[in-house]
C-alpha cells in the first residue's frame, strides 16, 4: 500500500507526542534521561520516537528494515540543530554485526507484534544492551478491537473491529471481497502476540519486568483519535486471556536477570 509523504509527517508527530508525553515519563524513573544516555530504536520508520531524546541531548540510533522510511527520517532531521547526535540505519536487524553497538535503552514501540520468531529475536537482542540498561516495549494485544491493523484498509472494513480473529481462511476472502491487499495484514496475524505470549517469552528468555502498565485507550488516540488515553482497570487487567480483548496497549520496561 502506498503511503504519501505528508501521512508520515503526521505519523511522525503522532509519535513524538505520545512520546513525549506518554513513554519518556514511563521509562524515566527507571533510568534517567540526559545527554549521556544512548538510545536504539528497532522498527524506527521515520524515528517519531527518537525526536524526544534527541532533543534531550542524547544520543540516538534508528534501525528499519524499509530504505524508504529511513530515507524520509534523515529528511526530516536534516535541520535538527543536534543532528549529528542521531544515525539512521536501512538494514535487517539480523544483520547488524558491530560488537561496539551497545545502548542503555533499546525501544520497539507498535514493532514486536511485526516480528516473526519473537523468542529468536528477544535472545538475539541482548546483544545490544549495556550492562544495566534497559527495553521498552510498547504493543497492541492481538486480540484487541484492531489487532490486526485492519483501520490501514482504505475500504469501510477499517472500522469494523474484531474481523482479524476470524479463521485465515475467511478473514483472506473478506479482505479480497472488499479489495483489500490481504498479504501484510494476514502476516500481522501471524505474528500478532498477546500479553501472555510476551510474558511467557521473556520469563524463558531471562529477563525480568520492572515496569508495566495496560491500556484500556491507547496514548497513542490522543492525537489519532481525539480520545484521552485511560488505563485499564486494575482488576481487569488482571484477567488472564480475557484482557487482551480490552486492552488496546501494553507498556514494558524490560532488564535482563542478573
């Protein structure tokens, strides 16, 4: 699906918003962020994410798999006045191989639902973390009214919610009956991860969660959808299976175990 260069723009600033005000206060009472700190963000797209932290001093690094979005991220930064604190790099992450890579917060924020193989890729990622340093994970639960990314169809199947859970087989013939791509959305739904798949995989793979924080509205609807972002409650969010239903974002801050 092609997307014009003034829709990411708007999704730039949506995420440096949410950022801002949403994700930097999360993570600051776990590790401090000044002009010392060393950021890595894995999916960066245009680097949305990394505007806050650059313009806090730090030190930033965008990976992305797509040259195109890349591309559009060292456009929009080519008048930060701290540009040469911030590199953009067009690869798969698998195939970065620099031992001196090392950073004290990696972020993938609306990423690890994108990735296949999400217990290789959670061990592999250790590599890039400095002895202390911290994750942050943000991600909509599969299971969620939009899960599946179906508010991308340009047809009247972007507001309906749930269709993603449907059998593959029937959600690929709805899609095709509406003129849909059903490619990239029937890849999300196979890599879609709920609450309890993430956990599971990051107890396996040795890391521990010092922060954690469920969604009822996602931050990331204050600027999308005028709708102030609302916790889930707490004793829903206690649900086990259940709360994947209602809850639109789920915020982790990761360490590994000593």
């Amino acid at each position: 699906m092609h997307i014009r260069y003034v829709d990411r723009k708007l999704y730039f600033y949506e995420q440096t918003f949410t950022t801002q005000k949403y994700v930097i206060p999360f993570i600051q009472p776990f590790l401090p962020i000044t002009e010392n700190t060393t950021v890595l963000e894995i999916g960066c797209g245009e680097g949305g994410n990394l505007k806050p932290f650059l313009d806090r001093g730090c030190s930033c690094t965008g990976i992305d798999i797509s040259e195109t979005q890349i591309e559009n991220a060292k456009t929009f930064y080519k008048e930060h006045p701290q540009k040469q604190n911030i590199e953009f790099i067009a690869s798969d992450i698998y195939k970065i191989d620099k031992e001196d890579l090392r950073f004290d917060l990696i972020m993938l924020r609306d990423v690890i639902e994108h990735i296949p193989r999400q217990e290789v890729f959670m061990q592999f990622v250790k590599k890039f973390l400095k002895p202390g340093g911290i994750l942050f994970f943000g991600f909509p639960p599969w299971q969620n009214p939009f899960g599946g990314h179906q508010q991308i169809c340009q047809s009247k199947l972007s507001k309906i919610p749930y269709i993603h859970l449907l059998p593959a087989s029937w959600y690929r013939k709805l899609l095709m009956k509406y003129g849909e791509d059903p490619g990239g959305l029937l890849e999300i739904k196979e890599t879609g991860i709920s609450i309890e798949r993430f956990e599971r995989i990051i107890h396996k793979k040795k890391y521990h969660v010092i922060n954690k924080q469920l969604y009822f509205i996602n931050p990331n609807y204050e600027i999308k959808f005028n709708l102030k972002p609302r916790k889930t409650h707490p004793l829903l969010a206690k649900v086990p299976y259940l709360r994947n239903f209602y809850t639109t974002a789920a915020y982790y801050i990761l360490e590994l175990k000593s």
